[in-house]
C-alpha cells in the first residue's frame, strides 16, 4: 500500500504543469504557545541586560522590552535567524529573521523581515529602556528558538540587508515562557 501511495504521489507530482502549485499544510499537534521569553545578555565589552516577552494576543503578538546598560540614542533591535549567542561579536546568531525573502524595512511597514522591530530609544546608562508594541508580522511558533540581537546604533530602517545598525553588543534567545 505504501508503495502504491508513493507512486501515485509521484505520478501527481510529475504531471504538474509550471503553473500548478502543491500546497502541504501543517498541523501543529502539540499545546499552543502563549508566551515567550529572551533574556538579554552582554556581547564584548558592553554591560546590557534585560527581557524582551513575547505574549500572544487576539490582535497580533505584543513585545515588551526592557533592557539598561544602554548607551543614550537609539539601537536597532531585531530577531535574527539563530538562537546563538556564542560568537564573542554575535555574528553566530547570524542575519535577520526573514523567511519570505523581503527587503528590510521598518517594524510597521506591510513588506519587511519578520525580524525588524526598529529601534529601542535609550535616554542613557542610568535607565531602564522600554518598548511595548503589538506586531502582527510575529508569531510565536515562528521565533522559538531565534535570536534577539541590540545593536549599538541606529537602524536606519532602509539599508539593506540590516539597517546598517553597527556592531552587535547584546544577544538572547527567545525561548518558552510559562503561561
């Protein structure tokens, strides 16, 4: 029987035209996730630390930051494709989250990498940054397991492929939360 289901799978495959497309949908079996967590790390020399939460809401995920050590100005800050903080610059945690191959742009426009929520403005050192948004490009099962990247400028939300936001200083990965 299985073979037979093979072969007809196959003989389906191959007579597809170009124009045709084989949509496979996944199930997803397992609890449904309702919150993540990362917690931010140092990379180098800097001192940063802190949380960004993940909880899914009826109108999209709501992201919440808050993070100190950082400089006064603003700070790109965006998932990337690895939870892998390991390399001592943060290049491990490699480039931005994209999975639908988009150009970078600004967390609020239509077209742009999963990954770019902008910018965390800092008033200095001394103080607590926060951010607190509701992202409709995000979702949870998507980023388990990515990496958070602050990066020590600003993201100009325009340079390809990331924002041309400087060096990397802080790492973490975006991991299960309890409910």
């Amino acid at each position: 029987m299985k073979n037979l289901f093979t072969f007809l799978a196959l003989a389906l495959i191959l007579n597809c035209t170009k124009t045709e497309r084989i949509e496979v949908v996944k199930e997803f079996d397992g609890p449904q996730i309702q919150n993540a967590v990362a917690v931010i790390h140092p990379i180098g020399d800097s001192d940063i630390s802190g949380t960004v939460n993940f909880d899914k809401t009826n109108n999209g995920t709501k992201i919440t930051a808050e993070i100190t050590g950082l400089s006064e100005g603003e700070h790109g800050f965006h998932i990337h494709q690895y939870g892998d903080c390991s390399a001592t610059d943060g290049s491990s945690a490699g480039g931005h989250f994209d999975p639908d191959d988009m150009q970078h742009n600004s967390r609020d426009a239509e077209k742009r990498h999963v990954g770019d929520m902008g910018n965390l403005v800092s008033e200095g050192e001394e103080s607590t940054t926060t951010l607190s948004y509701v992202d409709n490009h995000i979702f949870l099962e998507e980023i388990i397991g990515r990496g958070i990247i602050i990066h020590a400028g600003e993201d100009d939300l325009t340079s390809q492929p990331s924002g041309d936001a400087g060096a990397r200083i802080a790492c973490g990965v975006i991991g299960i939360a309890q409910n």
